[in-house]
C-alpha cells in the first residue's frame, strides 16, 4: 500500500505563500492546496509602479490560476483548530491540513488616528484602484475648483514611492497641484542607509513633493487634515486626498492555542513552525521573526519553510532561519535609487537592475 500524503495547506497565496507552495509542488509525499481570499497574486514591492502605470501588469499582479496548477481554494480562512487539524473558512466549508503554513502579511494600522476612514490606505492592489478612481476624480474636479493638495501619510519607503507615483500622474496634469508628504518624526526614510535616504530626498525635491517633518497627524476630515507640530501649534491643511502610508500590521485569524505578540505576530521557533504546535509553519509579515518586514525576508523564510516541511515530514533535522540584507532600493520610476553591494546607485540604471531583478524573481512564482 502506497503511504498516504501528507496534506499541506498554506494561507496566503503572497510573497511568502505562493513561493513556499510552487517549492513545494514536486513533492511526492506532499499534497498542497493553497487558500487565498483573491484569485491573483500580487507582488506587492511592485505596487507603486503598477499604480503610476509605469509597469505593465503582467509584471506584478498575476491570476492565480495561471502560475498555481495545484490545489487552490478561493477564500478566506477565519479559524484555526490545530486540535483538529482542520481550518474553517469564510463560506463555512472546513479544511483539514497536517501540516499548516500561515502566510497572511499585513494590513493597514491607523493607530486609532480620527477620521481614518477618509484617508485611502496604499497596502493592496484594491486600495490601489481606488485611490486611482479617486485621483482621476479630483483631477476633473480640479478644472473647475482650483488646484487641489494631495496628502501622502507617512515618510517611510512606501510612503515615499507611493508619493512619488502619485505626483508621477498628478503633475502629468496639473503641473501646479501640490504633493505633500507628512512625517511624525524629525526625518523620513530612517530605516535607510543615511547616504540613500539623502539622495531619494534629493529626488523628491526635484519632483516637486512637498516634504513636512515633525507633523503628527491628529485628524482627517474629506476635506482637510489637521497635524501638530513637534516644535508646538496645531495646523489645519486644505486636503481633499489623504494617502495613509504611515503604519500596517500583521494580518491575523484566530488559531485556538496560540497567543499572539504584542503587535500581533504569530510567535515561532527559529525553524519558523509554531512555538506550540510544530505542525504550524509561520512566516512573511505575520510571522515573529525579528526581520524587517519586506519582501526580501518573506523570500528567504519562503526557501527555509519550504526545506523545513519536507525535513519535517521525513523526521530529518530542521534548520534555523537566518537573514541576509541583500541591499535597498525605492522605486522612483527613472530616479530610483538603491545601495547595491554596499554602493549607492541611482537613476536609470538602478530602474534596471531593480527591474531585472523583479523579473528573475518572478519566475520563481511561475
Ligand atoms: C506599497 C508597498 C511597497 C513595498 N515595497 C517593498 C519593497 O520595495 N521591497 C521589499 O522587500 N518589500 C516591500 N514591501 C513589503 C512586502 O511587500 C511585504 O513584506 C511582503 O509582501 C510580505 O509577504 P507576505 O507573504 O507575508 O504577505 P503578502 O505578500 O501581503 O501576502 C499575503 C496574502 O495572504 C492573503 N490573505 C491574508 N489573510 C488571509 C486569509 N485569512 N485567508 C486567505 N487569504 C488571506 C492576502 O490577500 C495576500 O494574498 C512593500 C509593501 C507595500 C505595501
């Protein structure tokens, strides 16, 4: 009698997801079924560029159905009973798996900011056709009201490139309007190499963008955002488009027994499984593993998990997760800019290479 496979189901058909699935697919042992609440796949690192239109879409946003030939369930996992081995989905349908991998990212965190709701999160490829609906909306509005300011929250790097895409399309229009990128802290782009941070701020000078340090937002309203500075004073600013980019969390469904971190992550062991349930695999965004939360680490954990499931399903050793920084870049269309090997390289060719590279790593989800 031929041994039973084991049944591998992996949440989210991600960065993490997807590529831990297609790793997995020649597996004889293994039965995989991937569970995604959308019928494509987004690369998400690409989403500023899908957004300005700068990329066709074939480069970042993929239908399933065309890279995933096994097993796929269209919907979203709520529940997790590892007693039972068994998922409960959205449509009320369960799942049993023997081994789960949770690979869910993150979502938008507004930290409780007021009026939240008026602003246009920049997390998926759904906020990205909104906030797109909306922009072509005050541009028309914009013929016969005046010049509008659009408000991007947030100086971090998605902030920064989801700025730098909209005054990409803005200015194409309305050379005039005003793009304003808000920042809590005294600096955006602190999480970057100084000398990088320097030079994409040198860029989104040259791009008009308007860039406001030390300016907490307190407030959103349709029409205006309203911040308090650093150095003291509030200030309310005429704005009819808010971008937040200030802040996501993990993406989280309830899993009986396991308590997640403070900021909601699912603890796990160097070897990426469950700290209370080795049959549990976590990694990307949602995973506790001390690593930025980027495409770039999803990535690795996604080649550890994949290595380690199979050692796990044959009794072998698992191995520990460790993380290599392979360098930063942000999209800046033909201005990007990036340390590559430890040197800054901007312009055309950083567009390049960064391109180049996309593409070769996206043939690892085909
Ligand atoms: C605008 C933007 C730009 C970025 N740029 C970069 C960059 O340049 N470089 C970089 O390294 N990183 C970048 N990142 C971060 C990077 O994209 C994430 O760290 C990475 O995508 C995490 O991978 P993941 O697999 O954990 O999550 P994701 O890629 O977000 O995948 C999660 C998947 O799970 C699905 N899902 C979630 N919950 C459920 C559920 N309950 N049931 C079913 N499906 C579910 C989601 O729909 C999604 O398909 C960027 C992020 C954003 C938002």
């Amino acid at each position: 009698m031929p041994e039973e496979k084991k049944r591998v189901v992996i949440i989210g058909a991600g960065v993490a997801g997807l590529l831990v699935a297609q790793q997995l697919r020649k597996q004889k042992e293994l039965a995989v079924t991937l569970v995604n609440e959308h019928d494509t796949f987004l690369f998400l690192p690409r989403l500023t560029e899908l957004f300005s239109g700068s990329i066709p879409q074939q480069k970042a946003l993929l239908p399933l159905k065309h890279v995933w030939k096994g097993d796929f369930v269209l919907d979203q996992a709520n529940l997790v009973n590892p007693a039972e081995k068994s998922i409960i989905l959205n449509s009320n349908a369960t799942l049993p798996y023997d081994i789960l991998v949770v690979a869910t990212g993150s979502q938008v965190n507004y930290f409780n900011t007021p009026g939240s709701q008026y602003s246009y999160p920049f997390y998926s490829w759904e906020d990205s056709e909104k906030l797109r609906e909306h922009v072509s909306r005050m541009l028309e509005a914009d013929e016969q009201q005046g010049t509008h300011t659009f408000a991007i929250i947030g100086g971090g790097p998605t902030g920064v490139e989801t700025a730098y895409a909209l005054a990409h399309i803005v200015h194409k229009q309305r050379p005039g309007a005003k793009v304003l990128l808000l920042e809590a802290g005294p600096t955006i782009l602190k999480v970057l190499p100084p000398k990088l941070a320097e030079a994409v701020r040198t860029e989104l000078e040259v791009a008009h963008i308007d860039i406001m340090t030390n300016a907490k937002v307190l407030d959103i309203t349709p029409m205006s955002i309203s911040i308090e500075r650093t150095e003291g004073g509030k200030e309310t600013i005429p704005c009819y488009t808010s971008v937040w980019a200030a802040g996501s969390k993990p993406r989280t469904l309830q899993i009986s027994g396991i308590e997640y971190t403070p900021r909601g992550e699912i603890p796990v062991r160097p070897t990426l499984q469950s700290q209370v349930d080795s049959n549990i695999f976590a990694l990307g965004d949602c995973a506790a593993t001390g690593t930025p939360k980027t495409a770039q680490a999803a990535v690795q954990q996604a080649a550890l998990a994949a290595g380690n499931i199979i050692a796990h399903v044959k009794g072998k050793q698992l191995a520990p997760f460790t993380y290599a920084e392979k360098g930063t870049v942000v999209a800046l269309e033909k201005r990007t800019a990036g340390i590559f090997y430890g040197k800054l390289i901007t312009g055309f060719l950083a567009q390049q290479a960064r391109d180049k590279y996309y593409q070769y790593q996206l043939r690892s989800y085909q």
